[in-house]
C-alpha cells in the first residue's frame, strides 16, 4: 500500500529528539547535516499520511548542566540555562533543514526570545499543527533541574498528544545495557507500571511519571534505522512500545 493511502494509529505526535543522535560520533560535529536530512524525510513522510508532528529537541550534544557543573563547576542553574540555549541552537538548525526541504515549521521556545522563535502558547501550538505546520519546541520547559525528556512529557500533554516517540542511538528498552551486555534483550512491548517496576530506565523518573499518570503510550525507537518513526506512527511494530 503506498504510504499517502495510510492511516496514522497516532495522529499527533511528539517526537523527542536526543542531542546525542544528532552527533556525528565520526567527526565530533555536535550536528550531523545527514541526520538533519534524513529527519526531514521522516518528517515529511509523516505529514503525507496526515500525522501532526510536534519535535522536542535535546542539547546533550552541546552541553549539560549536570556534567559542566561535576566536570567544570559550572554553576548549576547556569549550566542548565546554557543547556536550554543549547537545545535552541539544535532546533534552529532543524529548522532550517525542514524548511529547506520545503516543509513548513514554527519554533516555539519556553524561554522568551522572540526575535528567534514564537513563545510556547498551546492554543497556538495546536492551531500550527491542525494547519500542517511541523512545531519544534525548544528550550525545554524554561527551568533549570529539568530534562527535554521531561519537556517532551509536558509538551505531548498539553497539546493532547497521542503519543510520545523517543528517537535515540539505541533501538528500543533493554533489560539491561545493549553496549555493555552482549546478551541483553530488548522488550518489544512494555507497561508504564512493568517499566517502572522493573526499572528500565526509559526516560527521566519525572518525565515517565507524568506519563504513566496521563496513560501517554511512548515508543522508543532508532534514529538510525530509516523509515523506524513512520512505522511507529502507523502503530506497526518498531522499538518498544511503553503503555
Ligand atoms: N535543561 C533544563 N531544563 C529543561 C530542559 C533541559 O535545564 O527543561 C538543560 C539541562 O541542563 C540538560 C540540557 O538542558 O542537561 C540538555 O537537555 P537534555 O540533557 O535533556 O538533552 P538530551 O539528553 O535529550 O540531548
């Protein structure tokens, strides 16, 4: 069946975007130019089959409060700070790729600047989507001692998102670390309360709890693997489906 005559099981999503996959582990570049590319085609191949996407951008790739204040002593409020700007500078060039793939995009930030980017106002969060605009919302929550992954869960409810997708470097939930155990298996699907109990650690204790309590399905998935988030979208198996 050609995609465009599919039907998305998740209308609107939120897709968490960690800074580390878009690295580029060969050269250290924080921003890869060909993980921009293919997310615009993944994007893109979601608008066609009538999904609404909204993306939360991370900024590990550049920097992270908790590290620069245990490896530098940077302070940390202001550490978190620098890592919301840094989850801009990621939105900002994801931004640009999109547009230049010909799609339409609004940058929403949770910390004010609004000769760069909207302010973060659900109601027009949502009017963007319902237009087909893709809605990339940066800076996280605004406050320091918080995740993107935690953003993401906010943002994913407030807009009545019917589900989180979360794209990393690894392809789904393990029992327990794939890079470090050779013999580690990965759940295909999983509940929020087995998930918790069992401590597979799929985003932040905040984040997931503010999932668990809004019964918000979140499917963890590849960025590497082409094609992983329109199957997710289209509810076939892919990653690990939490919920
Ligand atoms: N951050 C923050 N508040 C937020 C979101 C992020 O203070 O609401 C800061 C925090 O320092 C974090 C950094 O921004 O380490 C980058 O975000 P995150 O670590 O979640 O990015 P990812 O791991 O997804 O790349």
């Amino acid at each position: 069946m050609p995609a465009a005559a599919k039907k998305p099981k998740y209308r609107r999503i939120v897709l968490k975007i960690s800074g580390e996959a878009l690295r580029n582990d060969a050269t250290g570049e924080p921003i890869d130019s060909k993980v921009l590319d293919r997310l615009a085609d993944e994007l893109r191949a979601l608008q066609k089959i009538g999904a609404q996407v909204a993306v939360v951008v991370g900024g590990g790739n550049i920097f992270r409060g908790l590290a620069g204040a245990r490896s530098n002593g940077t302070d940390r409020t202001t550490g978190d700070n620098m890592g919301m700007l840094a989850t801009v500078i990621n939105g900002l060039a994801l931004m640009d790729r999109l547009e230049k793939a010909g799609l339409e995009v609004r940058v929403m930030t949770a910390i004010p600047m609004d000769r760069i980017a909207e302010p973060f106002i659900q109601r027009r969060a949502t009017r963007h989507l319902e237009r087909g605009r893709i809605v990339v919302f940066v800076a996280g929550t605004g406050n320091p001692y918080c995740t993107t992954d935690y953003a993401a869960a906010l943002r994913a409810n407030e807009i009545g998102a019917d589900a989180i997708l979360k794209a990393t470097k690894v392809d789904g939930v393990y029992d327990k670390d794939p890079m470090k155990h050779r013999d580690a298996r990965r759940f295909e699907r999983v509940s929020h309360e087995e998930a918790l109990r069992k401590r597979l650690g799929v985003m932040d204790a905040e984040a997931f709890s503010l999932c668990e309590a809004n019964h918000l399905p979140i499917i963890v998935l590849s960025m590497a693997e082409k094609g992983a988030v329109l199957r997710a979208v289209l509810g076939q198996r892919v990653g690990t489906l939490v919920g």
